[in-house]
C-alpha cells in the first residue's frame, strides 16, 4: 500500500510551486508503487491538487490501492547535520506555501519539470513509445524480449542534489521530521512507466537478463553547463579520457557531487533549480543484439591462403583468405555489423590443414538474425563449401560464449601431428634417416624465429617431438611425420633458423635440410562436438 500523508504535504506544497512535474514529487514523496508512476501525467496533477485540498486533517491520508513492489532507490543525503546555517546566505530561495492546491497545480502545468527537464513527462507518453517502437521494429532485429537501458544528461544529478536540499531545508524551517528514506532514481522510474508500454508494442516481455537491449540517448543542451562550476569546486573529479566527449560524465559528476560540501554547492547552483524553456532531446534511439557465436572446423587444401587477411604497411598482400571466405557467408546470413575470428592455432600461408580440420570460432557483433535451426545451418555450411574449393567445413553450429573457452584451455598441452617434404643436400639412403622412427619425447629449445620475431616477442621455447616416422623418397628428399607438442615451429625444426632450434633435422642428419612442403595433418582438440552428416 502506497500512499501519501500529511507529512508529505509540505514537500508537494513546496515541489509544485517551484515547478517540478508529479512524478518527480512522488520520488521525492519516496512513492515506491509502480502503477501509481503510469497514471497520466494531467490525472496525477489533479490527485496532488486534491491531495493538498484534503490534506488539513491531520490524520486525513488519501492512499493509492496498488501493488507496493520493492524499488531501487538513490541515496542523495548523505549528511543530516550541519546545513541548519545554509540560510543565512540566501541560497535556498524560500517560497510561500500555497493556501490549496490549485495555484501550484496551475504553475506546474504545462511546464518543463525543473528536476527531470521532461523525461517523466513528454517521453512517457504514447507518442514517444510508438517512436521507439518504429525505430526497433524497422531495425528488423529477431529478439525474443528486451532490456531497456537509457542515458541522462549528468547535470540531471545536479538539478536533483539542489531539488533535495530545497526540500530538506523547508522541512526544516517548518519544524517537520525529514524522512529519512531515500528518493527513487529517475532511471528506475521512468523504467516503469516506459517497459509495459515498450512491451505490450513489441509484442515481447521485458527482460533485464536479454541480450537485444533497446537504448535511448538524452540530451539537454540548454543546461549543459550546469555542470561546470564543480570542475573548479573538484577538480580531482574530471580527468580527460581518451575516449570521452567531454570530462563532465555522469560518473564524474556524481563523484564530485559526493565529495562537494552543501554550502559550496548552495554558492554556486540555485536551489530549488529553475525550470528551463525546452524539453530534452532524445538524441539516440538504438538497438544492439548480444553477439551470437559459430564455431566448426576448417580445411585449407591452398599453399597461397593465409588464415586472416594479410596486409603489410596498408597493402593486400593475397586477395582472400580463410577467415573472409567463412566470414563473408555468416556475416551475410545473421546481418551482423562485424566479426570476430579465433582459432586453435594458426598455419603459415604456404601450410595445408588436412584431416578433420581446425577448430574455429567467429563472434558475430549486433547480428539482426539469431535463430537458425540444425538444418539450416547445415545449408549455411554447404553453401561456404560450395563457394570455394581452397576450404571446407564442417561441423558448423551456434555455440556459447563460455564453450569458445574450451578451444583455447590448455592449448599449448594439446598436440598436433604434420607432414613435411625435407629436402638435403647431401645423398640420403634409407638407412640414413631410419633412426628418426626411434626418437621419442624429444626436448627442443627453440629461439623465437626470425620470420616471426616482428609480432612476437624473443624469447626460447621448450617444445617436444613426441614422435617421428620418415617415409624415404629418393636421395634427396624424404616425408616425415611428426606428432608434436602445440606451438612447436616446425620449418624451423627441420633447417635449423641459423642455430636458433637445438637440435634440429639437420643438425641430427649431420647435413643441410629445408622444408619444401608442409601438412597439418590434425588439431587434438575435441572441439567442437562432432555432427552427424
């Protein structure tokens, strides 16, 4: 049960005369009832007015027969003593309580609230949410419920730090206990009024746990300044960011309204605020889907593809690559603003990915569509395949944000087996190269290549040849196989990099060794889970 009491009447008294909207006197009134919030604006004129009128009786009460839900709420006073003396410098205008309610109902109408600048008023009504609603619905976004999220202009946070101090100063000078509740946010508030109206538009439940979140952006440029004076009163409060506009956010402005004492502010801001001659502006009506994840495995059969773009000081080196040749497909089908490709590894440009492939995810940012059932997903795979012949995939599916983590856990314990075609310049028999099939767990420190050593840093890696079983060809040339310990740099295995791999192919030969061609043959992660056919 919600309702307003005689000790209220001074803070409505006080708040219609100095031009503040229902709603807002009701947060102040610490009002928590959600329903009472979505009575009209001109029907909750009226109750206050009838309120004042029938408030003489001291016992006389007018309560609201709604549900009284629990409420978010902000503390704004953060000290109870010392501000008996604020008075004496005329900072606090003092007005006249009206003798009824009709002249404070008659000086609030028609008027931009003095604490909200018009967001509980103008923006809580029909019109507006049809505006929303036409934004979102034209986005063409597939969403199953909605979060609301909305941004305030920061000098809100003043003009309610000098609403309360007007309100706590005139219940004191009449002598009146000060609730000491605290008010309701403006953002939860408003949230009540806006999320059955977005809701019953779309079609679809609000939801604070939803990842399609619709956004309103407020502006007030006639107050910006409003601000201003408490840079000089904390300066410690605003710093440049990179990434900010400007210094006041709204995450300043509240830090240096919590450190600024009661008088300085009373100096420097008028208390009660003024009302302004415009409404806010809703600058930005946006909407934005959770990202969606794809993972599978890719084949590379092209010694000229590299798995992401390659581009060196701003030139295209090759005119595609892996990541595009998947991406391209999925970017088109969900209609996602971008992407982001990972993957269990990586192989060179000239290095084919055999077997059952390498297991890759893509993060899919803002997609517009989000539901894909099995089968079409399985058209969505074979429609990548059939679009080149230099990759194949398969095992495509939507997965989990956390289950891309399982790719990447223990990655370096994971291993990898390949096939290289080595080259020696001296003349090789077969039982020259035999001896390799006996090596086991063989122990290499390997110096950061020299091919790399522009993007990672130097530094000597322990790496293990688990196994190896060569495959003689001629007198020149032999295949060997090699079941490896992830992130072991093979062509470096096999010709040395100048002494930075010990030991190496051709150091155990006893001769010089290059690698001409080079095979993954397989990823031993068990990820993602395979699909049937």
């Amino acid at each position: 049960m919600s309702s307003l009491t005689e000790k209220d009447k001074p803070i409505v008294q006080l708040l219609l005369n100095t031009g503040t909207c229902p709603r807002c006197i009701l947060r102040f009134c610490c009002v928590g009832s959600q329903v009472l919030y979505r009575h009209p604006h001109k029907d909750l004129l009226k109750d206050l007015q009838e309120f004042l009128k029938n408030s003489q009786q001291k016992e006389d009460t007018v309560c609201l027969d709604v549900a009284d839900p629990p409420c978010k709420r902000i503390r704004l006073e953060h000290r109870e003593e010392g501000a008996d003396d604020l008075n004496h410098n005329g900072a606090i205008l003092q007005l006249p309580l009206a003798a009824d309610g009709n002249a404070a109902t008659e000086s609030s109408a028609g008027k931009v609230c003095n604490v909200c600048l018009g967001i509980l008023q103008e923006f809580c009504e029909a019109d507006f949410v049809k505006k929303v609603c036409q934004k979102v619905n034209s986005a063409d976004y597939q969403f199953t419920s909605f979060v609301f999220s909305v941004s305030l202009p920061p000098q809100l946070s003043v003009r309610e730090r000098a609403a309360w101090l007007g309100v706590k100063q005139q219940m004191r000078n009449l002598g009146l206990p000060l609730a000491k509740d605290d008010i309701v946010q403006l953002k939860e508030a408003y949230k009540w009024i806006i999320h059955p109206q977005l809701s019953e538009e779309l079609g679809v439940p609000a939801d604070g746990k939803s990842l399609f979140e619709v956004s309103v952006v407020f502006t007030h440029p006639e107050t910006d300044e409003e601000c201003h004076f408490l840079a000089t009163a904390c300066p410690d409060c605003f710093k440049p960011a990179k990434n900010k506009q400007s210094v006041f956010t709204r995450m300043a402005v509240t830090k240096a309204l919590e450190k600024i004492k009661e008088e300085d502010f009373l100096k420097h801001f008028p208390c009660p605020p003024s009302s302004p001659k415009n409404l806010c502006d809703a600058l930005e009506i946006q909407c934005n889907n959770g990202a969606v994840f794809v993972a599978g495995r890719y084949n590379k059969y092209s010694r000229n593809l590299p798995q992401t773009p390659w581009i060196i000081d701003g030139e295209r080196k090759l005119e595609s690559s892996v990541e595009e040749l998947i991406s391209e497909h999925l970017m088109a089908e969900f209609k996602a603003d971008s992407f982001n490709f990972s993957s269990s590894g990586r192989e060179d440009v000239d290095v084919r990915t055999l077997g059952n492939g390498r297991p890759f995810a893509i993060e899919l940012v803002n997609p517009r569509r989000i539901h894909f059932t099995a089968e079409e997903m399985k058209r969505l795979q074979q429609a990548i395949n059939d679009s080149s012949d230099k990759i194949r995939v398969r095992d495509l599916q939507l997965v989990t944000r956390e289950a891309i983590g399982r790719m990447k856990e223990g990655e370096e314990e994971k291993t990898k087996t390949y096939s290289a075609l080595i080259w020696t310049d001296k003349a090789i028999q077969r039982e020259d190269i035999a001896f390799l099939d006996d090596i086991k767990e063989l122990k290499l420190d390997q110096k950061t290549p020299l091919r790399v050593l522009h993007r990672r840093p130097l530094a000597v890696r322990c790496r293990l040849i688990h196994t190896m079983r060569s495959e003689y060809i001629d007198e020149h040339h032999f295949r060997l196989h090699l079941k490896t310990q992830a992130g072991t740099y093979i062509k470096e295995f096999v010709h040395g990099d100048f002494g930075r791999t010990k030991p190496n192919i051709g150091a155990l030969l006893n001769r010089t060794a290059d690698i001409l061609e080079l095979d993954v043959e397989s990823v031993d992660v068990d990820w993602p889970p395979t699909l049937a056919d």
